[in-house]
C-alpha cells in the first residue's frame, strides 16, 4: 500500500505544520492584529492547547480538527474570566483556522 503526500505529511510531523499554519492564521496580519489586541490569557492558553493537542496527532483532518477544537472549549466554558460571547469569537477563529492548516498541510 503506498502513501498519499498527506499521509506522509502526517507521519513526519502533521503537528508542527499544524502548530505553525494556525499561529500564522490566528497572530498575523490584520485579523492577527485584532485578536492579539483583545486575547487574554486565558484565550492565549486555549490556542496553546488546541495547537498542542494538534501537534500530537498522528492524523490530521477537518473533522479531528474541530474536535479538538470544540472540546478544549468545553473546558473554558463556564470559567468566570471567560465570557460566552469571547470563547464563541475564539472557537470560530480557530475554526476559520481549518483552511489555512489545510492549504499548508497540501504542499
């Protein structure tokens, strides 16, 4: 059985890819002005372990993706320093992630 260019991509480091599309993504450009001028630090620490969860797998696709997504975000739900409408915002950016991590992850 031979290897499609993503499956070798995934077994050779899909996490850093992922690492590194994401951080593009979410901290540069004009969006990444935005977010960096209102993350806090908890919003910081999600991203952080979203990326980490990320770069841990040994598969990466959409679906793995927004798991891992939306179930680091159930653990910021509730935490008085976090407000639904700031980790509802953070889930959708790092959602909108998704296609940059994909494009990256082609090459």
């Amino acid at each position: 059985m031979t290897m499609t260019k993503t499956e070798k991509i995934v077994g050779t480091g899909i996490g850093l890819a992922a690492i590194a599309a994401a951080g593009t993504y979410l901290l540069s450009g004009a969006r990444g002005a935005k977010n960096r001028e209102i993350l806090s630090g908890w919003a910081f620490k999600m991203k952080g372990e979203v990326l980490e969860a990320a770069e841990n797998l040994k598969e990466m696709n959409k679906e793995t993706y927004y798991k891992i997504v939306d179930d680091t975000a159930a653990r910021y739900e509730g935490l008085q320093k976090v407000s639904a409408a700031e980790l509802r915002r953070l889930t959708r950016d790092l959602k909108d992630a998704w296609e940059h991590i994909s494009k990256e992850l082609a090459h």
